[in-house]
C-alpha cells in the first residue's frame, strides 16, 4: 500500500513539473481570447429551473446511457471531451463540452466531432 502511495506521489509530482511549463505558456497565450469574451455571466441563470446531468465515462453510464436519450430535451447535458463522439453516436447533442486537458490528443476529440455541428 505505502509503494501505492509513493508511486502516485512521484507521479504526482512530475506531472506537475512537466506540465506546469505548458500550462503556463498556454494561459498566457489565451489572455487575448480571455478579455475579448464576455465571460461567463452571460450563462448566470440561462438555465435557471433545469436539471443538468453531467456525462463522464464510468461504469454509471455504461449502465445508464439508454436514458440520456430520454433526458436529452429535459435537461441540460454537460459532457466531458470523451464522451462527445459517444454521445453525437447516439443521437444527443450535448448543451455543453467541458475540455480541461491541453494535451494535444484532447483536441482530436473536438475535431472530429466538429463535422457533426
């Protein structure tokens, strides 16, 4: 259990001497598009009253994915990067992508969903 532990704090660690760099450089480089958007208030109560759901791999979904269909215009979908292709696969056009990660495999998942809005 303590080599488990170790081994995750190692990790840890060089993931974040590795990335805090790009991360950086990556911030700075979207100041620009930061101060030209308006931000996040024009969300403030866009969605007032609706349940969201939000769609992240795991086993609950895999259980689960049948009803995303009958939500689909119930409720506000937010979906991680990895679940677009799925989800657009079945039909559902998620309201919202979350895309958290910089890595240049992330932006695969957009592109080739981009055909499809």
């Amino acid at each position: 259990m303590l080599e488990d532990v170790l081994a995750y704090c190692r990790t840890s660690i060089n993931t974040l001497v590795l990335n805090g760099r790009r991360t950086c450089e990556n911030i700075a480089a979207n100041i620009p598009w930061y101060l030209r958007c308006a931000g996040i208030d024009e969300l403030k109560n866009a969605h007032a009253g609706m349940p969201a759901i939000i769609v992240s791999a795991g086993p609950s979904l895999r259980k689960n994915m049948h009803l995303l269909r009958e939500a689909k215009d119930k409720a506000i979908i937010i979906a991680t990067q990895t679940m677009l292709r799925p989800l657009i696969d079945m039909g559902i056009e998620p309201h919202y992508v979350t895309s958290l990660d910089y890595h240049d495999i992330c932006t695969r998942f957009l592109r080739i969903c981009r055909r499809n809005f």
